[in-house]
C-alpha cells in the first residue's frame, strides 16, 4: 500500500503539462517545486484534523481520492488538458507554472489522502519525485508523439491505481 500512495503522488504532479516556455527556465520549475513540496507538507499535516472537521474517515476519503484519480486518469489517456503551451510566452513560476500546471486537484486530494494514510514523510518523498520528473521534463526535448504516448501510460497507471484505491476504501468502511 506504500509503494501505491508513493506511485499515487508522483503520478498526481502535473510534471507531464510542464510548457514549453519553461523549458529554458529551470529554475523557476524548481521553486514551483518547492511549493508543490510546501503544499503537500501542509495538506499531510492538516488532513486528520480536516478529515475530523468534516466527520468522515480516511476510508472515504480514499474512495472520493480514487474518483477524482479516475477522472485525472481518463482525462490524461484521452489527451484533454495535457498539451503543453506553445512556448509563445513567459511562464511565471507560481501561476501558472504552480498552480495549476503542477499542483491541481488530484494533487490536493491524493496529498490528503495519504497523509492522513501515511504520514506527511511519504508525501514529501511524493512530492519530491513528481517534482524532479517535472525538472527532469525541462531537459527532455523529445517528439510529441513519445510525450503523448507517455502521457498516455501515466493516465492508464493512474486509472488502475486509483480503481484498487477505491475498492481498497470500500473493502475498508
């Protein structure tokens, strides 16, 4: 189950919509890292209390986690929201390069989910990955139909790991 929400949090930071006008501006992807790294620290450590507040448990949470992974997953393998910018334009670290290209809803609840899982441990080390996948697609100047293609597949590991998240959940309530 640790090596799935670890595999859950990478694959939930938009490291594939990384546009290309941040292609030649590393380090603004490094310090919209650390915010998505900061976000995740702060989701982990706010989501027992969060989760208390509501009067829900971490099993539903794990279910609507899995629902909302489902649809990130779907909208990935069928390409919608993925295309990168045309590169016509400067990207500011923090909107848009933070949120919402790196830090976006399946981001916040899979950051929820297992922190109140796991621990706020995993999702640094989470965060961390998915952020340096994202500096990693900055050097990475490959052909669009290898980048759908992997965008694709991460859809694909998505919607399976978020589907045994859901029955995972149900098994649990």
């Amino acid at each position: 189950m640790t090596m799935r929400a670890l595999l859950l949090l990478i694959l939930s930071v938009g490291w594939w919509r990384i546009p290309r006008a941040t292609r030649d501006n590393r380090a603004g992807v490094v310090s919209a890292g650390l915010i998505v790294v900061g976000v995740g620290i702060v989701l982990a450590v706010v989501a027992s209390p969060l989760i208390e507040a509501l009067e829900t448990d971490a099993e539903t949470l794990r279910v609507a986690t899995g629902l909302v992974l489902v649809i990130a997953g779907a909208f990935r393998i069928f390409g919608v929201g993925t295309r990168a910018e045309d590169g016509s334009h400067r990207v500011s670290w923090l909107v848009p390069l933070a949120y919402p290209i790196l830090i976006g809803p399946e981001t916040v609840v899979v950051g929820l989910s297992v922190g109140a899982d796991h621990g706020v441990l995993l999702v640094i080390a989470g965060s961390l990955a998915g952020v340096v996948l994202a500096v990693m697609a900055t050097r990475v100047r490959h052909d669009a139909f290898v980048a759908r293609l992997f965008v694709r597949a991460a859809g694909i590991a998505t919607v399976v790991l978020a589907v045994t998240l859901i029955f995972d959940g149900l098994r649990e309530v």
